[in-house]
C-alpha cells in the first residue's frame, strides 16, 4: 500500500486570489473537485492538482517548499518572468547573488518560486514544474520515497530527489541544516490507496507523526514528516 499525492496545497489568505495568479503565470483550469478549497488541474505527469487552503497563519520565513519552473529559451524564461510580474509577483533576494542565471520571484502572498534558465538538464522532461525543491534531510527524502512509491533519481552528499514513475515534477531535498519553519508554506495531500487507518499506520512506521488524536470533521488525518513539514492523509473518497 502507498498513498498517492493528490495535491501540492498553498496556505493562503486570499486562495482564489492566489489561484488566479498561479492560474495565469501557467495556465491552468479549475480543478471539479477542490477537496475543501481551491484547486487547479496540474496537467503534469506526476499526477497532482494546485491546491489553495484558507489559513491564517503569517509568513516569518523563506518558504521550505519552492517551485522550480523550467524555460526552453532564454525568450520563454523573460517571458514567464515577465507574466509573473504583470499577475502581482515581485522579485524576491533570498541571497542569490547577480551572477545568479535563475530568476527569483515571489507569488502575491510571499511565496518564494525560481524561473530557471535554459537548458538545466536535470530539470529537463519534467513539465514547466520542473521541480519541487524542498529544505529537507537525506531522511525526509527516504520517507517521501516510500510513502509515496516515488523512486529515487539523486541521492548524492546528503541531497536526495524522487520522481513519479509516470514522469513529471521531481522533488528535491537539499540537505542540512534545515531552515527555521517559515508559519505558511506547501503541504502535501495525499489520499490512501485502500484503508486510510492502515495507511496512517503505515505512514507512522516510516516515521511519520501524527499532529491530531482524531479524525477531522471531513475525515482528514494531519500528520509530519520526520523534519515536522505538516501534511495531510485525506478520507477515502
């Protein structure tokens, strides 16, 4: 048994704000269902939807959860940094330096995402997503491999990246020391394939931690991951 991640959520003040804006810079379409918010359909390989939840949590740090967006040309990377200027986004200085051939944005709510330069064949295939990089542990990125199935495509000096086997969007953990929590960040929401309480046993064993005694009133179960990135177990549908 495995869960499968059925969405990468933002907290967000202002969700349909923050949708529209993640709608326009890549032009994705309201997903039917929105399992309790917004939600945009991804069209990526790995399968997963843009989920926006209400929250109102502030933001005190660099976000640990960072879209990587890809460019095929040099034109196509001015043009989506553009775009993501005109929809409300700011460049953002998480000390990247002048050198620096990504560009660093920010959506309307603060939440940091790159604009990565042509021609990074790491990131190549892989959608316009390229990647989720996250701050996180050579531990954390083992547990994600095995709750989600996903497996392994780097694990090299502590920093480690999975992959749908279907292809798409990698996620990437870049290893210690692991930034402080930044209060409003992505979450992942993932769906049981089978029993939700034996898949919350599953996930416990891995190394997973349970941050409620109970089912929520929609039946979702919030758990961490091993380096106390919150995320959410949904009820069977």
């Amino acid at each position: 048994m495995t869960s499968r991640l059925i969405a990468l959520s933002f907290d967000a003040h202002q969700p349909e704000r923050l949708a529209h804006f993640w709608s326009g810079l890549l032009g994705l379409e309201r997903a039917d269902d929105s399992y309790g918010g917004v939600a945009l359909v991804s069209g990526n390989d790995a399968g997963y939807r843009l989920g926006f939840r209400a929250t109102q949590a502030q933001k005190v740090a660099q976000n640990r959860l960072h879209f990587d967006l890809t460019s095929s040309s040099l034109e196509d990377q001015q043009e989506t940094v553009a775009r993501a200027l005109d929809l409300g986004a700011q460049h953002a200085d998480i000390g990247q330096g002048p050198e620096t051939s990504h560009v660093v944005l920010a959506d309307p709510e603060g939440n940091e995402f790159c604009v990565i330069e042509p021609g990074n064949s790491f990131l190549a295939g892989g959608g316009v997503i390229g990647a989720l990089a996250c701050d996180g542990s050579q531990t954390v990125g083992y547990f994600w491999s095995k709750a989600l199935g996903w497996p392994l495509v780097w694990d090299q000096d502590e920093e480690t990246a999975i992959q749908s086997p279907n292809g798409g969007t990698k996620i990437t953990w870049g290893g210690p020391p692991l930034m402080p929590d930044p209060g409003k960040d992505l979450h992942f929401d993932l769906a049981p394939e089978g029993d939700q309480q034996a898949e919350v046993e599953r996930l416990l064993s891995l190394g997973a931690k349970r941050l409620d005694s109970a089912h929520r009133e929609d039946g979702t179960v919030l758990l961490a991951d091993p380096d106390g990135n919150e995320f959410r177990l949904l009820a069977p549908r």
